[in-house]
C-alpha cells in the first residue's frame, strides 16, 4: 500500500454551524437522559433513579460554576438576565427560533415562558408521557438548582413542574430585574453560534460524567454495567435510525454512506464541532479519521483521571452501539483515544467483508500519516 492510494482530503467542506445542528446535539441531551433512565430504573429501581437526580444536581453545579468563571460574566456582570443570555445549551435560543419563547421580569426574576417542558416532545415520543415526566422530574429541579449553586451572585433558579403547560422557568436575582435578556439572535452570530453547538454537545459528557459517579458510588462493577448498557443504547439508537434511514433510500450499509451527510455527519455537515484533521480514509469498508477537538473530552478532563475513565466507560460502549447498531459486523477499534487521555482520537473503523486491496489497514494508515 502506498501514500497516494490514501485519500487525504476532507470528508466534508468547512463552514459555519447551524440551528439544525444546534437542535440534532440538544436533542441528544434528551436521549441521553431516556437512555440512563431506562438502564437506571431497570438494574436498579427507585433507589437508583435517586443517583440520576443527584448526578444531574453535579452537573448543574459544574455548569454554573463554568457560567459564572466565563469571560462574559466580567464584561457583563452576573444577574439573572446574564445568566440567561450566556446559557451554556441550545434550549432557549431554539424555542426562540421556533417563536416559542416569551421572555418578561416580575419584580427580582426574569420568567421564561414555553409551550412545555425543554425534553417533552422528545422523550414522551420515544417513551410515552408517564416515563418521560418521570425522568423530566429528575432533570429540571435538580439541573436548576445545581446551576444556581455553582453560578452564585444570590441567584435561584425555579422550574415549574414538568407537566406544567405552559412551563417556566424563574431565575431571581438579588436585586429588581433591571432588564431582560436579549435572546434569539444567535443565528445571526457563527462564531457564537459554534460556541454554543460545542458546548451543548460537550455537556453530553457532564450529564453522563456525574450520573455515573453517583451510579459507580452506589452499586460499584452492577453500576458500571448499567452505564455500559445505556452508552450502548445511546449509540445504538442513533446508529439504528441511520441504518433505517440508509435502507429507505435503498442504499448499502457501508462506512462511505454511514459517514455523508445522509449519515452521522447530517448533524455537523461542516465539522465545525468535532474537527477533524483533512487526512481521512473512508471508504465502503473503511472508516479512518483523526479527531483533534472533541468537546466531550474537554468535560470529561475537568475531572482529571476520575473522569477519563468514566469518560472512556461511556465512548467504548457509545461506539459499539452507534457503529454496530448501524451495521453490525463493523470491527471498533482506535489506535488512540481521548478518553485514555491521549491528545488523537484516531478511529480506525472497518467491516472486513467491504474491505478491498485498496484500503489501508490501520496500522498502514498510521504509518502513512
């Protein structure tokens, strides 16, 4: 095998992010949760849907102290009305996109108003009502006050029930609101908009980072199961709907159509959120990229070895899931990752029986580059 039979330009062309983007990746916070709660109440019970709600609490807690410490914050100040405009997910600049969002001060808070809970929709059709508010009910309460907790500057953060229609959520401050914040123009900022799309997706990472914690202080090797069982489920579930998607188009299953923009990269067609070094092998057998920015590796760092390892406890089963529930005799390997805490994630995806003389193999990949 020689250097000119590896293809050594992008899979895809850069360019800014999107809302749609924005959205695919929000919604994965609502899949995520879905997937813990079902693994959770299944393995474990009631006691352990407890340790969902006290891990969502740690992740509001990580989030506000991020908050707080941005640069913003010291151009800004810290009031409800900068904690809002600096939220660090999509759920607010979307409902105001889709022309969902009211925003108005009742004395010391800013109210924001929704037709319904942030995760609703999602989760009640992928579970129906019941679950979903069950599990919505572990979230929101606990996220609020965690992310008041960390954020400090005497502001509280109330969400209204998860059945409520409409739902609100109040963030009070110290002293009278003087103003509301200004929400919807996030579209009109890209590299803001890039900003927010990262951080949204890299908070996948917290909210599995310190639900696991709670689950491995509870129940130790039976919770790093459950927590396998539900990285699988995550990945399982979104490579299953691109295979379902692949077949209604009457196309194969190979790791070219898995990697276009029909496939896995329809939720970050630019790779403006996970980047990607512009030498890539992808072929109908083979799937060779070198991932230099993750956003969830930069979560799961900020808890040091702790956290890489339940970091890497999640990626392993998530990839299995997502490469194998799209087709299952994909082989999932790395030559190295960064939830080992290596700098590269370098994925090394093949199915053997697509593979011709002209993919490398990994290790010829590697040598090549």
């Amino acid at each position: 095998m020689t250097a000119d039979q590896v293809t050594t330009s992008g899979a895809h062309e850069q360019g800014a992010s999107s809302l749609a983007s924005l959205r695919s990746f929000q919604d994965y916070h609502w899949l995520k949760l879905k997937v813990f709660y079902q693994a959770v109440e299944r393995q474990h019970g009631a006691p352990g849907l407890e340790a969902i709600a006290r891990g969502v609490r740690q992740e509001g807690v990580f989030r506000g102290t991020a908050m707080r410490d941005q640069a913003a914050s010291f151009v800004t100040g810290r009031d409800p009305a900068a904690l809002l405009e600096h939220w660090d997910s999509g759920e607010w600049e979307l409902a105001a996109a889709d022309g969902e969002l009211s925003v108005a001060t009742d004395g010391p808070a800013v109210v924001l108003t929704l037709p319904e809970a942030p995760g609703r929709a999602y989760l009640t059709e992928q579970i129906g009502e019941s679950a979903a508010l069950s599990a919505l009910r572990l979230y929101w309460p606990e996220l609020s006050a965690g992310i008041a907790t960390g954020y400090g500057a005497g502001v509280g953060i109330e969400a209204d029930d998860a059945a409520a229609r409409p739902w609100r959520l109040r963030v009070t401050g110290a002293d009278p609101a003087q103003r509301a914040p200004r929400l919807g123009a996030l579209a009109a900022d890209p590299v803001r908009l890039i900003e927010v799309n990262r951080r949204t997706t890299g908070l996948l990472a917290a909210m599995q980072m310190y639900i696991s914690r709670e689950l491995v202080r509870a129940y130790d090797a039976s919770g790093e199961e459950t927590i396998r069982q539900a990285a699988y489920r995550f990945g399982a579930d979104r490579g299953g709907a691109i295979r379902d998607r692949m077949l209604a188009l009457g196309k194969p299953l190979t790791m070219a159509n898995f990697a276009s923009t029909e496939g896995l990269q329809e939720r970050d067609p630019s790779e403006a959120v996970f980047v990607f070094k512009e030498r890539q092998h992808i072929s109908d057998g083979a799937y060779y990229l070198d991932c230099t920015y993750c956003p969830l590796a930069e979560v799961w760092a900020s808890e040091g070895e702790e956290g890489l390892r339940l970091g890497y406890l999640f990626d392993s089963s998530n990839h299995r899931g997502l490469f194998q529930g799209y087709n299952p005799e994909t082989e999932v390997r790395w030559t190295s990752v960064k939830s080992r805490g290596d700098q590269i994630c370098r994925f090394r995806f093949t199915v053997p029986g697509l593979l011709t003389e002209d993919d490398p193999t990994p290790e010829e990949f590697d040598r090549l580059g």
